[in-house]
C-alpha cells in the first residue's frame, strides 16, 4: 500500500455501495487489519483476489514494471480493472496485456486522475460548447513542488515516463486531437544528481498536432513556490485558461505588498477531489453506467509520446510519435 | 433529518472512529434504515438515545424551538451536545438550557460552521499573528443565492436570527471583540412577501466595537450570481480579505470580456469542508483534546446582537446589545 | 498653486486647443515665469485675470474658503468656471455663489475628479445598461495611505468635508439616487492628535436612499497598503464592482507566498488619467458641446451630505439630509 | 508620419524641454503645419533636417528599407538616433550603417518599446533583486488582436522579423542572457492568405539560451479577445509573471458568470505610457545623463533570431543563432 494506494483506500470509505473485500500487498502484517479496517480480508498474494469470484473489480497500484502482469491475471480471471499509470515500460508486455484486456472483454481504466480535474473539464466544456472555435494552441504548465528521492528517480522511467505522462495525456484530453511529432529542449538545472542518474528536471515539449494545431509542455521538478498546474486552450473564438488552486481565497494587503496564499502543496492535495471522481466514475464504469472515461489506448498513447519525447531529447531533433498499429484510429 | 442533519450524516460516514448508534426522527419510517445504513438504530423517540449508557454524544439538528429542551434532557443525561444555531428562539428556555448545561458539567458545542472555513480562519491568522495590528474595521459581506420559501421565512424567527445569526458570530470570532451598539438599516427589496410576512430581506448593519474598532455587516437573501461570503479585517498595519470560492480558477477569454465562474451556489457547496472540519473538532472536544472550538456563550452573545438588530430596525436608532449577566466576561 | 494647481497646470499643458494665458496667486515670485513657463502671464491679483476680456474660463484652485467670493467675482466677471471641492465651507456664502452663478448665466463645474475614473464610470455603465437591476445596495471603501499634517486636518473643514465629500459625490454618482438619511459611526483609531483637533480619523457611514436602497461608505485616514478605493453596486440582477489599481499587473511567486504589487500610491497617481479628462470634459463643456458633468447643484448636495454626517456623529443617531430649498428636484 | 510617427509626435509634445524642429515626409502637403502644429517646419526633405545645425537628434519612423541609409546619413551629419525596429532587412545595409554609428560616434537608440512597460520592468527587478535565484524557464506570450492587412503582410519581413522581433528582444532583455538555438513550429491558423502570402500566423517557439535555460513564444496574428502579452520568469528561487493589463478593474457578477474587462485592445493602448518613458530615456540619453536603453547591437540581436527562427521554420529542425562577429561580447 504506497502513496496512492492509500489514496484511494480513503476514496472507497466515502462512496457508497462498494465493498472493500481484499487488499493484497506483499509485505502486508498483522497490523493490517486494524490499520485498513474498511478491508474485509488482507492477504499477500493478489492471486488470492482474483480466485474469489465475488470480486469484480481490482484496482492495480503496484510499481509500474508489475501492471502488464496483474493486468494479464486480472483480466483472464474476468475482474475489471482499474490501472495506475503508465500501464507498463515495456512495449512487448504492454501490448500484450492490451490484447488480453480485449480478448477477456474486461472494462480496463488508466489512472490519470487530471481528467477529472473539475478545472482541467471546464476547458473542456468550453471547447464542446464550441466556445473555443478552432483550436490553435494548447499551453500546460506543469511543475512538481519538490523532486521526488533520487531511489524514486532511478526506477521512474524518467521524466518523460513518470511526470510528462499526465501531461501528454491532458494534451490528448483537452484538444481531443492526436500528437503528430514532438521536439523536446531539456536540461538538468535542479539536481546534478538527477542529471548523473541520467535523467533531466526542466523541460519545454512541444507539440505538432496532426490537425496543425501546437501545443507546449513545461515541467520543472521543483516550483518552490508549490504545485504549478496550469492549462491553457487558445482558439478562434476565444481561450479557456485554468488557474492553479491556492491555499485560500484570502490575501493581506502590507505595506509592502499584496500576499496571497500559494498553490497548493501537490497532487494529494490539489487533486484530491479528482481522485475520488476518479473513483466513481470507474466504479460507474463497472456497473455498466458508462465507458471507461480513460481507456487502455489512452495508456498506450500516453507512453508512445513520452518515448517521443525521449527519443527528441536524445537526437537533438523533433520526432514522429510512432503510430500503435493495433489501434485502428491511430 | 433534514438538509443540515443529511449534511452531518455524510461526513460522519467520512470520520474515523466514531460509530453512529442512532438516528431519532417522528417522522422516520421503515424505509430509514436502508437509507441510512451507517446508523445503527433509526428511533422515533429521541429519549431512547439519552437512555443508551454507550452513546457519548448527541448532535441537534431540530428545528430552533426545540433546542432547549432537548439539550436540556441530553445534559441531565450526561451526553456531550453539539447543537444547530440558534441555541434557540425564547430567552428564558435558552438561558434554563445554558444553566442545565453547566450544572452538568457536559461539553456543548454550537453549529457555526463559518468559525471552521479555512478562508476566515486565515483571516484569524493574520490577526493572531499581528499582522493587522490594530483592528480598526470589519467588513462582512453575507448575501444567499435566493430567498427560502416563505413557510421558512415564517418560522425562521427573522433574518437576525436565522441568517445574520452567522455573521454576527463571524463579527466576533473574525475580531476577537465584543459588539456594544448595533444599527440597522433594512427594508424589503427582493420580495414583498416578505414584508408581509413581517420581515426584511436587505440590510446593512453598523457594529460599534467596545474596543473603539468598527464593522459593517450587509445582508441580501438574493445574489443571482451566487452564495457572497467575503471578509475583510482592516487594522494599523494591513488588511486581511478573504474572497469568494468560486465553482472553478477557469476563465474564458472571448470577444466580449473575460468571463470566471459564479462563487460556488450556497451553504452546502462553500462550507462542505467546513462541516466536516467542525464535526472532527467536535469530536476532538468530547474526547478531552481540547476545548469545544464554539461554546454555548457564544451561541448566547450571536443571539443578543440579534435581539439589538432587531429592536435597532424597529427603533430606527442604533441600540446597545443588552449584557447577558450570567456571563463573567460580558 | 498648490498641489492640485499643478496636477491642472500639467494636463492644460497635454490638451490641445486652448490657452494658459494667467496663472495668478499671491505668492508667485519671479521664478515661476521660468518654472510655469507655458502660462502666458503670472500675477498676484486674480482681478487681472477676470479684466481680460479674452479670458473665457478660469480654474479655482484656492484655499476653500475663497471659493465663494472668487465665483462670485468670476461670475461676474462673465466666464465660464471650474472649482475645486467642496465649493465653499459657509451656507451663506455658497448660496450667493450659487445664486450669482444662476444669474450671471455662466457655466459652473465642481471638480469632483472620480467621476471620471474610467473604472467607476464602468459602474455607471452597468446600471444604465440595466445590468444592475433594481439597486439594492451601494458599498464605497475609501481610505487614504496616509493622513495629512496636523496644518492641513485643522483647516480642512473635518474628514466629512475634506474627504468623505468625494465618496458622498460618488454615492450620488454611481446609483443616480438621492440619500435620504445619514448614521455615522466614528472614531479616533489612527492618530490622537486629530482627536485632539476636534476631528475623526475612521469611519463607517451608512446611507438611506429615497428610493429605499442602503449604502455604506468606510472610511480611514491612514491604509498603509495605498489609496485603497473601491465600489460595488448590487441589485436584483447583478452587481458590479470597481478594484484597486495596482503599481503593475506583476506578480511574484515564491517559497512564502504570491504576492502582488500594492494599489498605486494616492489620488495623484490613482485618478491621474481622470484628472485629464475631467478637464477636457470641463473643456468641452465651455465650447457648449455638452452640459457640465458635475454641476453647482451636484457641489453642494455633497455638501449637505457632509454636513448631515457630522451632525450625525455628534448626535450619535442618523440625521436627515437637509433639502436645499433652492433646487427644484430636491 | 504613419501610426508609430504619430504616437512619437504627441508625446513629444507632453515632454519638456524638448523642441519639435522638424518633420519630414515625402508625402507632407499644405494641410501639415496645422495638422502637425507644434513642429517648427514640416518639409520633404529630410536632408534639410540632416544639414541643420541645430537639430540634435532625429527619430527614424519610416518603413524598415529605409532605416540604414536614414540611419547612415543621420551618423554622418552627427546627429544622435532614435530608429524603430527592425533597424533594417539586409544584412550588409544593416552592418555598414552599425559601422557608421559606431566610427561617427552618435547615440543611437532601437525603438523596443516594451522594454519600458512597467509591467515586465518589475520582472527585470525581480531578476536583479535575486528573487528568481538561477533562471530556468522563461515564458512569453504574445498574441496580437487582429492580423494587418495583406498589404502590411507583404512587406513587413515575415512574422519573425515584424512581431516576434519584439518577443526575441523581450527573451533577452527579460533574462539577461542570449539565445544559442532557436526551434519553430508554425502555421497558418488564422487566414490562409497569409500562407499564400509566404507567411505564418502561428508559432510556438522553443528558445535555448547559452546559460542552459529554456524559453517559449508563442505567437497568433489573432486573439479575438484583445492584445495577449503576458511574460513569465521561472526560477530556482520563485517566478514573476506580468499579466495583461485590462481595460478596467471591473467586474460583473450575474446570473451566468463573472465578466471583466478585456485586455486593453492593442499596442497603441497596452503600450502608450511605455512610448512616452521610452522617448523620455532616449532624450535623456541624448543629453548624457545616461547610455541607451536599447543599442544597435540589441536590435541586431533580435534580427539574428528572427533569421533563425526563419531557418528553422524552413528546416524543420532547430537551428543555431549566427554570431554576429562585429560584437565583442557575442
């Protein structure tokens, strides 16, 4: 149970009519039980979940290189899923599990939780309400407070893999345009350290639609000043823009200036209500209500644009994303 | 169960350690218990809570005419109480309630949620913190989104007290101060009903601190653009404002103007944090760690500014609040 | 040619189309040739001015308690005049002005310069758009950054007649609405020293309208952050509201805090644009092109308002604001 | 005396103690001296101005082929220059005329006004003030309201060299650090006319400067909503951001939203107090009080990027700034 299992075991506490009957985590112990009370089983191996046939669903918070894997139980043992991001590193496992998720007609859902960003929807409604015209140009601003430990680091996948996904994905999201190409300027200007385990910490993507339109990620490892999530949609007709939420509504007025309070500290905190969101709407998903709102395709381009992007970075040029021939649409 | 006794029941779901043994409701039927699936017990007949030697605490959600006899019956059962505002409408039963209360020694907590919105609790902090120095002015903003239906309008014992009831507490959590003289100036503009049902629904009220320090308080019971909840603390060194909380941070940018979303739409939207927030601390006061955080002389004293407000508006002339003589500190 | 003297002497300067042919004042000395260099003539004596039959209007720059007798003589005299506020501090002494002015058939404007904020006029705006609604409620911060010498607060007439008397012009301006009744509650909370010359320094003031909408208007003499002037104006379908303007649109996000920059300093940086098209208005005015936008009538109902207040903070009650039984509509 | 020409004209005539000697304009008729009638002569000629005497300084407002000979001329005659941008198109004509200032050892001055605006001032101060820390990530965006006519298309030099010369001169002066590489992604968006015309109406463009920091443009011949010029500075110690300055501080709330102001609608608005403090400092300049604000070698920066920029549009790939060899520091 990491970070955002824990998340969403707090998630599942608030919503009604779902039943928390297992969780499975291989280093689980005897405090367990009290500590993950709602819980109506702790167990060590998952396998234990998906031999129960009153389990419907299972949601897959493990580390990355595990998700094709569990995916791939889960599904042939015809549980839904539920997949944190990205669905896997590498591309042969990913598309198997992919195939597999199809062939079990299981519902399968990523968790990029910003979807459900109710700042992040209004650019959307604005968009399908035609208010934005032709689209033109997409801005993300988006920076972590603080980097993450340089363990975390090393096992990520890279920026690109761990931090840009979510970005790349709301490119995706707000436009509902696909990437054509990406060039990526980056550098190490946080950490040298991150830079020795040969990843980087800022970045400026950008982004060739295939409709023409352009789009620019920024990333940072560390906004010292908090969580900067900002988005902006420029079109025709108009812009649609997304501020940063912050602390409280209240400033103070000195003699020296006007303070306001800062964004909020980082994803548990400004995505909090999203992640519950999250949680329904597959849960909704499952019972038949809708479509997945975030598909096992939209995994799948996320991480081809971040490949991209590592690939531009490593060339020095802009890249093609490379098309996932599996997928008629793209 | 009505909207506020709904409200505390969903974050009740939402805490910890805390086990709903009953729901008393006359009104309450056969469909109660499915509805309300958390409570343990659905009674009719509040008494039965009070005789049940495991319950520890009791919450009042009744209508206002009610309240002093049932905490009145809660006290002399020992259970702590947390009870709506206003403490009631009829001076001599609150102030039975208010002795009973202390005679038996229980915690007694009343419901002004706003003490708990984490925007004027910043406020709170400037003033703590001296960066106002001084406190010279206070300016409440407190405007619905549109009026309640006249059959509440009818028993709501008044704007004072069923509406500006809040912003008198604010007043004197916001400063710190206590009030001596109020004047009104109200009259009916949103709705002539209202007129005629002997009340106002406009006001702007002038608060004289003892400390010297001013306020003003301006009242609607209709904002079409939203719930208006703003504060401001002016003092020697600077101005702590706390704004609306608006439905998103998203704006649109077209031909016409840059347009923002409304302030979230009432009670149940702005301060959903809030209740929560006071049902914990609540919690946290019976289990001895720490005073309740809104006592019953505070529900006394929001009361007293009520009575001056009125008698001011029927006066014509500004009006002391009288001194509650029970009270050492008035 | 005291301070406002010169913030008229430097927008003349930017206007095309007319003539500085005089700059009298007693005082002037053989330097301001040179130093008022675009003035055609200096003297001491403004008869010389009033003699020239070229001349076609005059500015009154004076203390307040020439006004009086300098319309009088320019009246008189045939041109066109502009005044600074108030127009005079005696009763009788105005009426004669007023009365002369009448008479004498020359174009009279009383330079109350907010008027012609573009920001406040976006109020207006709004309410003749019908946006607004019927008005309901009419809010005015006024506060000054810091107070004036002990000289100045002694001859100033009090806060109602020195500075109040802009936001009771305001009052009348942004709502086209007459006050009915005025409740001052007042105080000395930033310097003793103005307590001990018989004035106030802080105030909240509430306003009655004839119409049956309420206002309030606070005041202090001393906002450490700047100029602090801001407007709402609420009604049944709306409300629109005026903020500070700020030194620049420039914010800084750091580890602490977002601050911004503070309001811009006092009213000459404040309202140094309207200023200038107070004059062009005041210009165009006298070539007939359209009436004075703020009359000798506007003048002196402030003028009442001022005087109400002040009775109303010696008779700690509201107080009526007395007719001027000279002018028709009151 | 086209649009630039006649904003120069009327604020020179708002500064003191400065004369208006001359106007030249092959095109000057009968109706100028009372059109332009604070200058002393209007002429055709502009030689006539080159061989007086007594004119100090020149201001060259005239379409860009004409700037190095103008420029040329001026420096032989030895009068200090003020040149709009870009000091010219040909690369050889630009060099001679660099060279000729230079051995002539006149001031010369390139009209970027936006290095005055207070707004993106603050950033600078922020930045030497330490408040930034290292710079990281630099953002500008820059939208103009409506694209120029087909005719100005055609021999304005292409979007880079016309508009984002102005945003290239912002990345420098904002940061203090030159550019080392330049990526463009463009495209026409707005009127495909453009694009038959050779040209582009949209970019997004990736800037990496020798320091290792990176920075975007973004660009649109179109923002219906008003003139889009927003800077933001990121940092390792906070960032500063100039917003767009709007046309007021107002705001509406009603039933469907909150509406403000737009941004003010173009250069001639958002810029007008920036024209004026630009020419101040250039006469100040001429005077010796101190060094150009904005030199020779500042304009041909921003030319060598703009080339750049061209190239890489063309290329598809990021393409390095030439040096410029004449420049010691480049």
């Amino acid at each position: 149970m990491g970070r955002i299992g824990n998340v969403h075991y707090k998630n599942l506490k608030r919503i009604s009519n779902v039943t928390i009957k297992y969780i499975a985590d291989i280093v689980a112990t005897d405090e367990w039980p009290a500590k993950y009370s709602e819980a109506e089983k702790i167990v060590t191996d998952y396998h234990e979940i998906l031999n129960d046939p009153e389990v419907q669903a299972v949601m897959i918070c493990t580390p990355t290189d595990l998700h094709p894997e569990m995916t791939i139980a889960a599904a042939k043992a015809g549980k839904d899923i539920f997949c944190e991001k990205p669905v896997g590193f590498n591309d042969k496992d990913i598309m198997e599990a992919f195939e597999t998720v199809k062939k079990c007609n299981v519902k399968f859902e990523v968790g990029f939780n910003r979807r459900f960003d109710k700042n992040f929807k209004r650019i959307v409604d604005h968009r399908e309400n035609g208010d934005i015209g032709d689209e033109q140009i997409l801005k993300i601003t988006s920076r972590d407070p603080e980097p993450p430990s340089m363990d975390y680091v090393k096992r990520s996948g890279g920026i690109f893999m761990d931090m840009t996904i979510h970005d790349f994905d709301m490119a995706r999201f707000i436009t509902d345009a696909e990437v054509d190409q990406v060039y990526v300027a980056g550098n190490v200007m946080v950490d040298p350290k991150i830079g020795e385990a040969g990843d980087i910490d800022t970045a400026i993507i950008t982004l060739q639609f295939k409709n023409g339109m352009m789009g620019v990620i920024d990333n940072s490892r560390q906004a010292v000043y908090g969580y900067d999530q900002r988005i902006e949609l420029f079109g025709s007709k108009g812009m649609s823009k997304a501020d940063n939420v912050l602390d409280s509504t209240t400033t103070f007025s000195g003699k020296d200036d006007v303070s306001a309070d800062k964004p909020t500290f980082f994803f548990l905190q400004r995505y909090i209500d999203a992640y519950k969101t999250e949680l329904e709407s597959f849960l909704d998903a499952v019972r038949g209500n809708h479509e997945v709102e975030c598909s096992f395709e939209d995994g799948i381009k996320a991480i081809r644009l971040a490949q991209a992007a590592k690939k531009s970075l490593n060339s020095g040029k802009p890249e093609k994303v490379n098309s996932v021939q599996n997928f008629e649409e793209v």
